[in-house]
C-alpha cells in the first residue's frame, strides 16, 4: 500500500465494507453532519480499489489528490461522496487518455464541466475509469488498459463503453459515477452489471471539456447502484429538482417482451400499460454515427492509426468510407423518423429491457455482437429522449422527470438493485 494512503489504517475491514457500500445520500449527510470524514471514506474505496486491481476499472487511480482534496473537509449534496468519471472527461492535472494509446500521456490542465459541477456539491474523484477506446463499443475490451472484467458475473462482459464505471460500482469502488453514452454507453453496461444509469436527454447534461464521438447523439449521464443516487446526481448537474416516485395514470408503453411478474408490478403501480410497435428508420441512423465519429477523428485518424487498437481501426475504417449520399440519405430519413414518433407515440413512457441479446462471454468478439447488445438502447439515442437502466429494465420517453419518477417509483416497489 503506498505512503499516501497510510494515514487511516486503523479503519477496519468490516468499516471499509460499510463505506463502501453506503449510497450518496447516506455519505453526503453523515459528512455535512460531521458523523464521518470525508478521509475516512476516500481512504476505504481507495483500499478497495488496491484489493480489485484485476478488474481493470480503472486506468488512473488519483490517490494522493482525492486524500489532499478530502482534507479539506468538502460540504455539499455530494459530501466525500467519492465519483469516478470516465475517462473521456478532462480533469485537471490527472491523467485523461479518452481510453486509447493516442493520449496515453494525457494531463489536462482544466476539468470537464459537469465533473467540475459534480465536484462543487462536494463529490471527491478518486480516479478515471476504464473504457471502450475512444467510447465506442460495447464490451469495454482495451488493447492498451485491459479488459474490463465484470465483478457480478465474471465470465460475462461489463458491456460499454462505460464498462469502467459500471465494474467499479458493482464491486464498491466507487459511489457514483459520470459516463458518456452515444448509444447505450451507459445503459448497457449498468444492464451487464447490475447497477443503474440514466442518459438524459440530449443537451441537459453541460458536455464541455468531454471528448466527443457523435455530437448529435452524445450525451452525459449519471451511473450509481440505485435510482435515487442518480436522481440526486442529475439533480446537481442540471440544477432540476429530484421529480416525485409516480407512475399513477401514465400511460406506459411495453415496447418488448418484459417478465410477467414486471408487468403486474406496472399495473400495481397504476399504470395504463400499451402494447407498442417502434417502426425502424428507412435508412440506418448509424451511417450518421458513423460519418460523425470520422469527422471527430479527423485530425488523429488515419494519421496516428497504427496507434489504435485493432477494434479501433476497423471502426475508423469503415467511417470513413460511408459515401456521402448513404451519409444524406440516413440523416433525412433520422429526421422523419424522430418527428413520425414524437407525432404519433401517444403513451407518456416506453419501457423494455436494456439488452438485445443475454449478457455476452468475457470473450465476445465486439464486431460481432455491438448491433444485438444495442438494438434496445440506441433507439432512445436516435430520438434523443432520456433512458434509464435499472438491471436490464430500461424506462424511456419524452420526459427526463417523466422518466426518472417513473423509475423512483419502480425502485421503491421493487427495492434497490443489491
């Protein structure tokens, strides 16, 4: 264990556990309160963090700075509440590497927005999570940091791209957590591993200093263990209240095939629920994505290509052959698409599950399976609407309070994910 983090050793193994499982709230209030520090907290995730090395979370651990910065004494609704940022958002003097070898050596001198929001209400970041290179992907495998490994169901992927974030929730890393999500990036591994993550809707969630991928899909969101530590997260980042628990009266939308003991919990909750049918776009919204991501990279790819990893290059490749009318044709054809269902979609929420397919192997070929994984998450991406996972439950809708009271309520019925 290193110097810095020897100051505490006297906190016991059975606290550390303690620490490390409290929700946000709990930590916020006890550290407003003075009942805890905010050193005793960091210092316990910290040591956990050590003990689960082998889960590559993490690509940089910010030991020294989440101690000197827990000292001194953070007030705020995120009180020593520690947060781990993926690591597409810059963060001043700790290392961002957006997840590839291109910016390996990466020490930004200015932190991203919303980490800087998240940090102003007292959030301590302990470290960077590791992720899909450059974020796009669906299984968090890094040529260059490591395989992320899922802490619930170790021979299954911790999906992505924010796999780092999800991995580090689950096994009690970290209290919260910020990912990016294009088109699932924080649904689908909050689905993989058993946690929850909300993408709001486009444009609520201040993306500066956040590296970009697809800017007409990017968005940022926050990733916990419960509903209600997002709900507080998105309620710091965008200044919106946390929306009441309710699903009386909406009229919900079952979008795909959900487990019959869910659909009566809809019901007991009081909803309408409605059989719908999402007709596909005439043209594959990703040939956007796609063209998007090229123009993005067009100053490192292909000019620094050998520098991305295998998965990587092939992605890039194949974007920057997209023909530019294919690239016209599916923006037109996005854009009737969106105003068709927004139109026509009479229902107050769609819900689903997260994942296409079961949980993929620790070993799947990405190429292979990114379509399948996403075939659910990256709807709510092309309408731009806010989406939360809760497991491999995914609520979704017009309504980013709509959405999250909804799934408040859910959490209340069903109790939290464990």
């Amino acid at each position: 264990m290193t110097d810095a983090y020897n100051a505490a050793t006297i906190v016991s193994v059975a606290r550390e556990s303690e620490l490390c499982t409290m929700s946000a709230a709990e930590i916020a209030a006890q550290v407003n309160a003075r009942r805890l520090s905010a050193e005793e907290v960091v210092l316990a995730h910290l040591k956990a963090i050590e003990r689960a090395a082998d889960l590559h979370a993490f690509i940089t651990v910010a030991g020294s700075q989440a101690l000197e910065r827990a000292r001194t004494r953070p007030r705020g609704l995120l009180a020593g509440v520690p947060l781990v940022p993926k690591d597409m958002f810059d963060t001043a003097w700790i290392r961002t590497t957006r997840g590839s070898a291109v910016f390996e050596d990466r020490v930004p001198r200015r932190t991203a927005a919303a980490v800087s929001k998240l940090e102003a209400s007292g959030a301590v970041v302990i470290g960077k999570a590791n992720q899909h290179e450059f974020a796009w992907g669906v299984t968090s495998q890094n040529p260059r940091w490591g395989d992320v490994k899922n802490p619930r169901w170790p021979t299954r992927t911790p999906g992505g791209s924010s796999g780092g974030n999800a991995a580090a929730l689950a096994a009690g890393l970290c209290t919260i957590g910020l990912g990016t999500d294009t088109g699932g990036s924080v649904r689908i591994p909050s689905a993989c591993c058993g946690t929850v993550g909300f993408k709001p809707s486009k444009g609520k969630i201040d993306l500066r200093r956040c590296f970009p991928l697809a800017p007409s899909f990017d968005t940022a969101g926050p990733m916990a263990r419960s509903v209600a530590d997002c709900a507080l997260v998105y309620s710091v980042l965008t200044g919106e209240p946390i929306p009441p628990a309710r699903v009386r009266g909406l009229r919900v939308g079952v979008w795909h095939d959900l487990p019959t003991n869910d659909l009566e919990r809809w019901e007991e909750l009081g909803a309408q629920l409605i059989k719908v049918v999402l007709p596909e776009p005439e043209v594959d919204p990703s040939l956007v994505f796609q063209v998007e991501a090229a123009l993005t990279h067009r100053r490192l790819f292909p000019k620094q290509r050998a520098r991305y990893g295998p998965d990587a290059q092939g992605k890039w490749d194949a974007a920057w052959r997209v023909p530019a009318m294919a690239y016209d044709a599916a923006r037109r054809s996005l854009r009737r698409w969106r105003a068709s269902l927004q139109a026509e979609l009479n229902v107050d929420l769609l819900v689903g599950p997260t994942l296409g397919m079961e949980i993929p192997p620790a070993d799947a070929y990405e190429p292979d399976i990114r379509d399948d994984v996403g075939r659910y998450t990256r709807v709510f991406s092309w309408l731009t609407w806010p989406a939360i996972a809760i497991g491999n439950l995914q609520i979704g809708g017009p309504s980013d309070a709509r959405v999250l009271g909804a799934a408040l309520a859910w959490e209340e019925a069903a109790g939290a994910i464990t």
